[in-house]
C-alpha cells in the first residue's frame, strides 16, 4: 500500500497561511460572517425594542352617564403631549367593559360626574406593563384636573402568571421547539428532502411533534405549574399550530437556502419575532418597527392568541390564529415546492455543496467535505 507522503500526512507545505487557509474554508469564514450579523442584529433588535418603552395610542374607552361629558373627555385625552392615548367614547361603564373583554380597547375611564374620584378599569391579563401605563397616563391627567382614579382590574392576571408573561414564555418555548425539530430533521438527513415524498414525510414528523409539544406545554403551564388557567384543549391547539407554523418556515427555508435557512429561521422568529412580540412590553409600548411586524410573526400571533384564550374567553383570538395558519400553509407549500423544483434538475445536489436526503448523493461530514 502506498505511504502518504510527507506534505499529504502533516497538511499543506505552503506555511502557516497555508494552513490556515486548508483549516477555515471560504464557505466556512462566510458562515461565520453570517452568524455575526445574526449576532449583531440580535443585540439592536431586543435593545431597540425594550430601551426606551413609550405609551403610544393605547386604546382607551371613555364613558359617563352624560354622552356629552364622555365625549369631551375623550378629546381632551386624545390630545394629551404625545399622544399616548388613542380614547374613544361610549355608552356606559357596561359597554366599556365589553370592549376590554373583546381585547377592543386596553382600559376604560369612567366618569362620575357628580363627584370628583372616577373609575380607571385595567387588564392586567393582556400584560401588567401595559395596565400599569395606562395607570400612570390616566392618572396624571386626572390628577392634572384635580380628581382621582379608582383602579378596577375587570381581566387580572392569574395569580400564578407573574405579570403576565407566562404565555409569552409558552409561545417563545414552542417557537424553540418548532425550529430546532426541523433543523434537526434537515441535520440528520440533508438540508434540503430528495423529493416531494420526503418532504411530505418531514412535514407529518413535524405535525407529530407539534401535536405532542403543544399539549405537554399546555399541561405544564396549566395544570403542572398552575401558571396559565386558560383552558387546556385550547391551549393544546393554539401550541400545535405554534410550533407546526415556525417549523414549516424553517423546512421551507432550508428548502430555499440549505443549512442557511436554519440562520434565516432564527433572524426571522427570535431576532425579530420575539422582541416585538408584545410580551414584556405589548404593542402599545413598543417602538413602531416592532410594533408593525410583531402581529405578523409567529412569536406575536401567538402571544397575544394564549392571553385571549386564558383572560378573555378567546375574544381578538381569531386573527392570530389565521396568522399563524397561514404562515402553517406556506411553509408547508414552500417545503414541497422545493422538493418539487430540487427533483427536476438534475445534479443539484452536487452542485448545491450542500447534503441532501437522496440516498444516489454521497454523504458528508463536517463542513461540507466528503465522509473519510
């Protein structure tokens, strides 16, 4: 047999350049430029949502036994410095409380004109940050007029749910379990499925999972942990669908971009989706790029979805879930769509420098390079 020769067994002759050049491929250094960048944006995406948390628009119901006296209350709130406050008139405290049980507004202040305290309803369900804001606005403009405020929390968080980011925490834990699932079903078999049929198999593995890890989580939150007492089959569902749709984002992904598509998946679901996400800080309070995108992501459908199921009889839960079922249908259409496109061109595989599932592609091992 013959020995290899001296340059073959210790590496490149070509000196220490050489040998790092053969160490760090060039597809190796770009990765790592990429994860800076995720990096990088990582830190302006959670700094910039959460640095400087301002009131903007929260939507306030405004009522008095006087159509008139609610009204010019309402206007006058509306054009406090700033405009933190987004108020609207209605009828009477009853129809004040509807609209914060149908998630329509984030407070009401109802006024009692023939004295000089007033009642501020509040739900801290929807997130104690965003009930304690509409506490402090309120409460200096009525303080501004010389009258006080009674607070009345008409939709608390439950004891167990501090300050109300246990289903924040829930969601982010099933976005972690969506895309983790699907990158390793692409790091176990190939970024990218061989054909339409693997990428079917892939997709029903997933809902698998997500079937299984939107119970377990909705059991732990709730009766385990006795964080969450929305209810159970609810929260099962609403999970499912959770990790189901970050999943197919991150299979479709991988079927567009490879490996990198697991780096796009989290740029797409952590870096932006959780910050805007209105956990910590809910719409209201957030700079307006997060609040513009995070209904749109999975991360912020859902949120917002698992506080309407547990403190608001499901009321305002109705277009998350369509975010999230759509996003669910296009992933799963992209994955298949790619396998499609993938089989018919001949070589891909190879020419990708990428692994597939195809068992004619010779399998590789670390960065790329061919399996010894």
């Amino acid at each position: 047999m013959t020995q290899p020769t001296q340059s073959t067994a210790s590496g490149p002759s070509g000196g220490f350049l050489a040998e790092v050049k053969d160490a760090v491929t060039t597809r190796a250094a770009l990765l790592v430029l990429g994860v800076l960048a995720l990096q990088l944006a990582f830190i302006t995406s959670y700094i910039g949502a959460f640095h400087h948390p301002k009131p903007d628009r929260i939507p306030l119901a405004v009522a008095a036994p006087v159509e008139q006296v609610a009204e010019r209350s309402a206007k006058q709130l509306g054009e406090l410095p700033g405009t933190p406050l987004d108020p609207r008139a209605v009828k009477d405290r009853a129809a004040a409380v509807r609209q914060i049980q149908n998630r329509d507004v984030d407070g009401a202040l109802v006024i009692d004109p023939a004295g000089r305290r007033d009642e501020l309803l509040v739900a801290s369900g929807a997130g104690a940050s965003l009930s304690q804001a509409v506490e402090a606005v309120v409460g200096a403009a009525e303080k501004a007029q010389g009258r006080e405020i009674r607070v009345i929390d008409v939709a608390p968080a439950d004891q167990g749910d501090s300050r109300g980011l246990s289903s924040f925490y829930l969601v982010i834990g099933w976005c972690v379990g969506g895309y983790l699932c699907a990158a390793i079903l692409a790091i176990s078999a190939g970024a990218r499925p061989a054909n339409a049929a693997r990428a079917v198999i892939r997709l029903g593995a997933l809902l698998l999972y997500s079937i299984a890890a939107g119970l377990l989580g909705a059991v732990i939150a709730g009766p385990v942990l006795g964080a969450l007492p929305g209810p159970l089959m609810a929260l099962w569902g609403l999970g499912t669908l959770v990790v189901f749709a970050v999943g197919a984002i991150t299979l479709a992904l991988q079927g567009l971009a490879g490996v990198v598509g697991i780096g796009l998946a989290i740029l797409l679901v952590v870096v932006f989706g959780n910050p805007s996400a209105g956990g910590a800080y809910p719409y209201p309070l957030l700079p307006p790029f997060w609040s513009t995108i995070g209904p749109a992501l999975p991360p912020g459908a859902g949120t917002y979805a698992a506080r309407s199921l547990t403190y608001f009889d499901g009321n305002g839960a109705g277009g998350p879930m369509l975010v999230l079922a759509a996003w669910a249908v296009a992933g799963a259409a992209i994955t298949v769509a790619c396998a499609v496109m993938r089989r018919g061109r001949p070589g891909a595989a190879v020419g990708s420098g990428l692994p597939d599932d195809s068992p004619s592609v010779p399998r590789f091992a670390g960065d790329g390079e061919p399996g010894r």
